[in-house]
C-alpha cells in the first residue's frame, strides 16, 4: 500500500462515504483489485459494524449485467462501494439499493497507465467548490428543455431532457442524497430519442483512452448514426460493436466535469469524465439517472472545451462557466 493509495483510500471512506459505526458496508470488487479492496477494507474497520466483501468475475464492460440479472443482492447492507473497473451506477441492483436509502457509491477504478486510481490526485477535489459549482449549473438546467453544445473542433450538438432533472455527483455521499460516484460532475438524462447533430471527439473514449485525433461522430434521431474512419473512430467503432447491443449507440446523459484537479489524459476513465472545462455524452444505460434506457454498457465521449446554451442562454464559453459564480471560482 502506497501513501497516496491510503489517502486515497481514507478520503472514500471517511470523506465521500461517511460511514457510521451502525453501517454493514459492502465493498464489491474484482482480482484485479483486491489490493484497493483490503486498503478500502482496513481504513473501514473499526469505524463500522461490519465490513464484506463481494469478489464477481472480471466480464470487464459487462459486468453489470450481472447487477442487472441480481437486484437483491445489496440488500442485506446499508453501505455500498462498488469498487470494479467499470461502473454499476447505472445498474438495476443500484437502482434498487438507492431506491432503498442505501449509501451507494460507484468507484470504477479502470486505468490506463498502470497506476491505481486511489493514487489520483483529482480525488483532492474540493467536494464543497465542486457543489457550490454544480447547483449554479443546475438552476439553468432545470429549467431548461434544450441543450446546445458547440466547440471551435466543430462539435454542433442538440439534447432534449424534458421532464428530466439534473443531478451532480461529487463523490460525497450525503450531497448526492444517498448515492455518488467518484466522477465530479453535473449530468441530467437525455431524451433518448432527440440527440441530433454532429460531436467531434478530441477528448477521451471512455475507458480506451485518448482520442488520437478529432473524430467525427454524427446523432439522428437519439443515437449515433455514422463514425467518421479516422484511426480513432476504427477504435470507438470496434468497441462498441464488441457490446453485441444497438442500444450502446443512444445518447442517454449529458454531463458537464466540475473537478479543477482533473486532467483529460485518456489515463483513467472517471478522471476524464470529470475533469473541468469538457463535456460528455454517455451512450446506452441511464435507468439510475432518471432515464428509461437498459442496455448491456454505459460509457461516455469526452469532448473539450465547449460553449454551452440552455434555452439559448449560455452557460460555459470554451469550458469556462461564465454564469454569475461564488466568489470562490
């Protein structure tokens, strides 16, 4: 166990989970990292009634399908830490856990450059800048049916969410109303049937890494349509295929990365996601954010800095907020 690894470690337990010496904690995990786990585990006791541990087998980007096939199966906890490569936010065990006021908290822990992500430094984040920074964003979504979202790559993008509601993930469990995930972030399910126009990808591909070069990628009608063949589009075409589930291709969020400490590398997936000045779509299942889209995965394309508008109100200008702010931005 590495310093950064323990720090890492106690700002989930202590700091996002607040978890209570009555708190029967389940932390789910994978043998590729059953050494997060015991670092996960050790931190925890002592502080709680109890401390387990559910090993499932590495399906790697189906993995959920299994908390999908086996809703009960957080029942017997309070406390949740779903500490896999990939995330089970979106899951129907999650789903029902949060539904059940359990403390839930999705750490998908998928990196690219040998590292673990509880040495990353982006969990230093600031989780009250990061609220006070959220709840701005989310009085003009709210009240908002229309996303428009453009960048100088080309990006010309609209998202429809009425009757949606936004939400924001910080990590901390109590803002999250019971439920988070480490990605530091607003997001808001889309209408999956209205995403339309052209997204330029010159972020990240989700859990493969950077995009090498901007790629275009075109919506009708809620999903993606046509994936420009640039090396980069070969790789997202490939993966997405490798999911056997058409439903991968719909756009089912929007979400804006609130975290200043972050960095869109291609390194680890949460840290792209969330990293300040981009935005995402995530593709396929939405259920636990308030959508009504299953599907077999659920991943996101990172973009950079864009101007967004909420009703034709701009909101961001080249990944900047530039709505009034706190003082502390």
């Amino acid at each position: 166990m590495t310093r950064n690894m323990e720090r890492g470690a106690r700002i989930v337990i202590e700091e996002w989970m607040r978890v209570k010496r009555w708190d029967k904690l389940l932390i789910v995990t994978t043998k590729e990292h059953l050494k997060e786990a015991q670092v996960l585990r050790e931190i925890a006791e002592g502080k709680v009634h109890s401390v387990s541990s559910l090993v499932v087998e590495d399906l790697g980007r189906h993995v959920g399908v299994f908390f999908d096939m086996n809703e009960e199966v957080f029942d017997p906890y309070t406390a949740v830490i779903a500490a896999t490569d990939y995330s089970l936010v979106t899951t129907k065990a999650a789903k029902r856990a949060i539904k059940k006021h359990k403390k839930f908290l999705s750490l998908p822990l998928s990196t690219n450059d040998g590292r673990s992500m509880l040495e990353y430094e982006f969990l230093m984040m600031d989780t009250k800048k990061s609220r006070l920074m959220a709840k701005v964003i989310m009085k003009y979504l709210r009240h908002s049916t229309v996303i428009r979202v453009t960048t100088s790559a080309g990006t010309d993008l609209k998202v429809y969410k009425e009757n949606r509601n936004p939400g924001f993930f910080n990590g901390v469990i109590k803002d999250g109303k019971g439920y988070s995930s480490a990605s530091i972030e607003v997001y808001v399910s889309i209408e999956e049937t209205k995403t339309t126009g052209v997204l330029v990808l010159d972020g990240s591909l989700g859990y493969i890494g950077r995009a090498q070069e901007p790629t275009k990628i075109l919506f009708e009608k809620g999903q993606i349509t046509e994936i420009e063949g640039t090396p980069t589009g070969e790789r997202l075409r490939k993966y997405m295929a490798d999911y056997k589930d058409e439903r991968i291709y719909i756009g089912g969020e929007f979400g804006i990365g609130l975290n200043s400490y972050s960095k869109c590398l291609g390194n680890c997936y949460i840290e792209d996601e969330s990293a300040y000045g981009t935005f995402h779509i995530g593709l396929g299942r939405n259920l636990a954010l308030g959508g009504k889209q299953n599907a077999n995965g659920h991943f996101d394309l990172v973009c950079l800095e864009p101007d967004i508008y909420t009703d034709n109100r701009q909101i961001m200008q080249q990944g900047k907020i530039i709505i009034p702010e706190p003082a502390v931005y």
